[in-house]
C-alpha cells in the first residue's frame, strides 16, 4: 500500500468535505513514535459523515466489502491504494475520542494527520481483545509499546475506564503498575 498516495488523497476530501476523523491501528502507532509496520489504514469516522466518505471511496475504486453497524472495510482493485477500514462513531464516548485528536506530521512533516491520542489508541486495542481474544498477544505487544513510550505522561484513569468497560479492570491496574513511573 502507497500509504502517502492514499493519505493525500483522503486528506485533501476530509479538509474539503470537513470530515470529522482521526486515525488509529497500526499507522497511528507509527504517528504517535511508535513505529510498527501495518498492512492498512485505520479511521475512526463521525457517523454523520460517513456516506459522504463512502461516495468518494467507491468514486476512487474502492469496493465496501463489509459494513455493520460499528466498521465498513474497503479494499482497492489496485494493490497501491491497498485497504482503508472505518470505525463508526455513533456514541457520545466516540464523539469525544475525535474531538480530541491531534495533527502529527507524518512522511517527514510534508503531512499532518489527525490522530487519536495514546489513551484513545490503547481503549481502542483493548476493545480488540475484548471482541477477539485470539488478538491479545497482537494487541497486548501494541498497548505496552503505546504504554512504556509515554509512561507517566498517559492519562491513567481514562485508560483504566477502558479497562472496566471491558471488564479487564484488574489487567489496567497491573498494567498502570507496570508502567506508570518516570525513567
């Protein structure tokens, strides 16, 4: 996958067609100084926009192949243009994990990107193992890289609610345990 070709192109749609989103998965770990190599690109997408996103995919030649309630996974005829998946936001809680994104430059500074904070990413995988425990070891190794980069500076009880929603409250305090301290 192009991820700089595909980038710039759903970029320049989400200025123009003022999109609410934020990115996730893989690419955001690299975003956020924690690089890991990534087969797709992640979005976390305003409900409200996503018609409006799904119109220019389809325009592009991507082909939604899944769509439920919560994702839409869209892959390209073209191996360059690669795979795009879309978290529905719908949820008041997902409403303000996008209302605190953040632009990082990515590709050496020539884009910025908005991208969920640590905390945002690390609910997001602990959600994954919750709905998947066959991706917990995948999953586990993504939030203790997210967890010993930022240590002390992650915001620990937005992270332990994570945790409870998903009823791994004693994993989150183990955790915060682990890492929670300056070196």
């Amino acid at each position: 996958m192009d991820f700089e070709r595909v980038l710039r192109a759903l970029l320049e749609l989400f200025e123009r067609e003022k999109i609410r989103y934020g990115v996730l998965g893989g690419f955001a770990l690299g975003a956020l100084g924690v690089p890991r190599t990534t087969m797709d690109i992640d979005f976390l997408v305003h409900r409200d926009d996503l018609e409006r996103l799904n119109r220019f995919l389809t325009e592009i030649g991507y082909e939604r192949w899944v769509r439920t309630e919560n994702v839409s996974h869209y892959r390209h005829t073209d191996p360059a243009w690669g795979g795009v998946d879309i978290l529905h936001a719908f949820r008041q809680y997902s409403f303000e994990i996008l209302e605190r994104t953040r632009a990082q430059p990515v590709f050496g500074g020539t884009l910025h990107i908005k991208v969920l904070q640590p905390e945002d990413v690390i609910g997001f995988k602990i959600q994954a193992i919750a709905n998947n425990p066959l991706r917990a070891a995948h999953e586990a190794l993504d939030i203790e890289s997210l967890m010993s980069h930022y240590r002390n500076k992650l915001d620990w009880k937005r992270i332990q609610e994570f945790y409870e929603l998903f009823e791994h409250g004693e994993e989150g305090r183990r955790m915060r345990e682990r890492f929670d301290h300056a070196e």
